[in-house]
C-alpha cells in the first residue's frame, strides 16, 4: 500500500516525512498536480458497478485502489505546467483527479473538503469558541462606523487579513500590524478589514496537532521587544523555540476543534498572556512545522510519517465527501 503526497517539488517540510515513510520501508509517491498532461498522467473506469483508477508518475504507474493514504501538502493547480495551460484545463484537471481520489479508500490528511472550509478564519473563529477555546475579541467588517465603535470598546488592536497570505508569485506574507490610536477607518468600506484585541504577550505558541498526538513549542517574548512587534514571523528574535506542554483544557479544545473541523493535522497559533492563558489565533491546516523540529528536536516528521503509513481507518468515500461538502 503506497502513500501519496500531493505537494510542490521544492517543499523542505514534505522532504522530511518522505525521508521518514524511507527508513520506515513504506512505498511513497509524490507528485504536484500542477505537472498533470506534462509528466504525470491519470485514468479511471467506472464499468459495471466497479471502479478502477491509476496515476502515473515519472514512469512509475499506482493503483488508486493501493492507496493507504493521501496526504495534501502544498500542492500547485492542476495542469499549471502543462504545454498549453488554461483556466479550463486546470478546472478538468481538477475535478478529473481529485474526484478520483475522494472515491478511494484512502485516509486523507486533510481532506480536500475539510481543509477548503479550515481556511475561513471567521469559521475557525467560531468553532475555536465551541470548542472551549479563548478568543480575542474580533471584528470583521466594511462598515467603518463599526470599526470606529469597535475601537472605542477595545482601544488596542491589531488588524490582519482575512484569507492570509497574499495570492501573488511567490505568496506574500501579509503581517499582522498594530493599528494607531488616531486610526481613520474610512478604508475599511473598500474590502474587509479584521481588527482583534492585541493581546500583550508573554510567548507565542506553535502547537502542532497530529491525529491525536499534541506537540507544542514556546517562543518567549523579548521583554524589551516594542508592543508595534505583534507578529512573530517579523518581530526580531531573541529565543529559539523550545518544547512546552499542552493545558489539559487547551488540549481538550484542540481535539474538540480538529473532530469539529475534521482534520487529521492542524498547526495552531496562541499567544500566551501574562496569566498564562493561550489565546486562540488561528489553525493553518497545512501550516509549516521545520522550524518547530529544528528548534524543538519534537518529532513532527515523524508523527506524520507514522499517521500516513498506519494501516486501517479508512477517510471518507464518496458519498461521505459529497455529504460533508453539501453540509
């Protein structure tokens, strides 16, 4: 039985489990389905109630029925590489290969549906509160009337993009930024704006959920850092991170939202305040974890390798998939 690996060429992330599922001696494929018509080529048959399907990649041909598991990493759009790309190849190509593979038996890490509702941030706003989960308080909106109110209530805030990371070539990140105390909201009419209570921070927290194993890090903040230095990915840094443990009460949260959101792998962002509580951020459900396994020593990798080559528990069929889409 074989694990498939949906991602780019160059993903570090993706190079250390497959170095893992290696030792382990467990078959793996790993293809961008951006390559589909230039490199990597599928087929199905649906005939008389039986269904047969194949990928072939790099010469290499896989049964879509001897797929233990698929896992989503960071693949490019379908057929993006091919010698005449369009729109409408990529949206054939699209449906051609990820409709064949929600019909295999398969365990998915995540699922295509799951993962497509995982990235609203206002939907994990809300499940992160159902699952017992602290939540600053947090406003999306393009009435710059209540964005004017809101900041009255809450006079420190941060503001941040609803989606996250710009869609250019390569992505951009976008930073989260403290907004000014003389903030004009005029421009929050031209797009949605989300404005969160800046949380004074102790430490940021990467907690890394793998099925059902919690591997959390800790990266202190620097007493002498400036309040405007709100997103760790651009503060300077004074600290490696360093393993920490899970709050029995976080950790129920987490597994409350990971069965909510139906994700066998999520990368939870909390900033810790000065009575230790961890406040919900957001969950990335593809979120990067090298830099926590370097810090760290935690074996993510390794936890993901094993989730993957894990025999049984199979994800959902086809019927289940399109149920859970409709829903």
């Amino acid at each position: 039985m074989t694990v498939l690996i949906l991602t780019s060429e160059e993903d570090v992330t993706a190079d250390m489990v497959v170095l893992r599922l290696g030792e382990a001696g467990v078959p793996v494929v790993r293809l961008d389905p951006a390559d589909l018509t230039n490199g990597v080529a599928l087929s199905g048959e649906y005939v008389h109630g039986a269904r047969h399907g194949h990928l072939s990649v790099g010469g290499r041909l896989v049964s879509m029925n001897g797929l233990r598991s698929v896992w989503v990493r960071r693949p490019g759009a379908p057929a993006a590489r091919a010698v005449q790309p369009s729109a409408w190849l990529t949206e054939e190509s699209s449906q051609a290969l990820y409709g064949m593979l929600r019909c295999s038996d398969a365990r998915w890490m995540n699922h295509p549906d799951a993962a497509r509702r995982a990235r609203h941030k206002p939907w994990q706003l809300h499940l992160a509160q159902r699952s017992g989960l602290p939540v600053p308080a947090t406003l999306i909106t393009t009435f710059p009337q209540a964005a004017r109110e809101f900041a009255e209530r809450f006079p420190d805030l941060v503001v941040k993009p609803v989606s996250g990371a710009h869609p250019q070539e390569p992505p951009r990140a976008v930073p989260t930024s403290r907004v000014p105390p003389d903030a004009d909201f005029t421009a929050v009419a031209f797009g949605p704006t989300l404005l969160q209570r800046r949380i004074a921070k102790h430490a940021d927290i990467r907690l890394t959920v793998v099925g059902d194993t919690l591997l959390a890090a800790r990266k202190p903040a620097d007493p002498g850092a400036s309040p405007d230095d709100v997103d760790v990915r651009f503060a300077p840094s004074v600290s490696p991170w360093l393993p920490a443990d899970v709050p029995p009460r976080v950790a129920e949260g987490v597994l409350r939202y990971m069965a909510g959101a139906e994700l066998a792998y999520g990368a939870f962002d909390f900033a810790e305040d000065a009575d230790g509580i961890w406040w919900f951020l957001e969950c990335n459900q593809s979120g990067q974890f090298g830099f926590v396994e370097m810090d760290t020593g935690q074996p993510i990798a390794a936890a993901i390798a094993n989730w993957l080559a894990r025999q049984g528990d199979p994800g959902r069929r086809c019927a289940e998939g399109d149920r859970s889409a409709a829903s």
